[in-house]
DNA sequence: GCCAACGTTGGC
DNA sequence: GCCAACGTTGGC
C-alpha cells in the first residue's frame, strides 16, 4: 500500500466538488505529464491513499484524504475531440495517459498550509516543499503520512 | 500579475 | 542528439 499527494486547484476542482460527486468518486483525468503518467500507470494501486492538494491558491495545502479505487487506465478525454484534455497522439489502441479513480474519504477538519507542512521539521523531505517540483502527483512516505495525520 | 523552474518541441 | 524557443505550473 502506497501513499500519495495529488494536486488540484480547488477553483477548477477541489475536495467539495469530489464530496458531491455521485458515490463521491470520480475519476482524475488530464495528467498529461509523462513522469506522473507512469505513476498512474504503474505505481498507483486501488486501496492506496492520497492527500488531496489544493494548488494556486490562497493557502495552499492538504485539504483531506481520497482512496484509489481504482488503478490505472487509459484516459478518454485524451480520444474525444470535444475535450480539452484532447491528444490526437493518443491512440485508443496504445492510449498514452492513464487516470485513476479516486474517492473522498475525508476532509481535514483543520487545512494543513503548506506553510506549516514547510515550517515542521518531520516534513522538510516532502516533495512538495521541494524548490520547483511541479509534478501533479508525488510519492509520500509513511512517516510524513503518519506526520501530517497527526497535525490535522 | 510576475517569474523561476521546469518540460516539450522542433530545427539543425 | 543538441539546445533555443516556447508553454506550463504554481508559489508569491
């Protein structure tokens, strides 16, 4: 069992949209970064955990907690034309993005800034306070998992 | 809105 | 295969 941290702009898609969906699960569709592809593709397993992210805004930080349910496939928004996500590249016989689906599991009852997660020395080897990570979704590892679960 | 830090593209 | 130009991300 891995964990993860996925980000989102809460603007365009945050935790309460993912809370309101039906079954409150949907699927992560868009990534079109290779590093994060193959991670989808071939890391990410149902039963993992992930934080969920909120980006470019005013705090950033982890909102709460959804659950892979289920592991990589290919990403169809990349085959419809109508979609901003599209990618003539992408050929539905050898798909070049894979999501996943994930479900809310539970949102934080305290907003954990990435000021905080910055300033506390349990976190300081989190990738996301790393100068110029950009990638959407990184690895997080038990002990900063356990760290953050106890913050919040 | 700025801009550093990337990743991608494409000419050569 | 190099690398300049361009596009994107995301904190500030």
């Amino acid at each position: 069992m891995n964990y993860w941290l996925m980000k989102s702009e809460p603007d365009v898609y945050g935790i309460d949209h993912l809370m309101r969906e039906s079954n409150k699960t949907d699927h992560w569709d868009g990534v079109r970064n290779y590093q994060v592809r193959n991670m989808m593709r071939d890391e990410m397993k149902k039963g993992d955990l992930a934080f969920f992210y909120h980006s470019n805004c005013k705090p950033p930080g982890i909102a709460g907690i959804v659950e892979i349910v289920r592991a990589g496939y290919p990403d169809f928004t990349a085959f419809d034309p109508e979609s901003k996500y599209y990618d003539p590249k992408s050929d539905p016989d050898n798909p070049r993005w894979f999501m996943v689906d994930v479900k809310f599991n539970k949102k934080f009852k305290r907003f954990i800034s990435l000021d905080e997660i910055r300033q506390h020395p349990q976190l300081r080897e989190m990738l996301i306070v790393r100068k110029g990570n950009r990638l959407s979704i990184t690895p997080v590892s038990k002990h900063e998992w356990d760290t953050i679960l106890e913050l919040s």
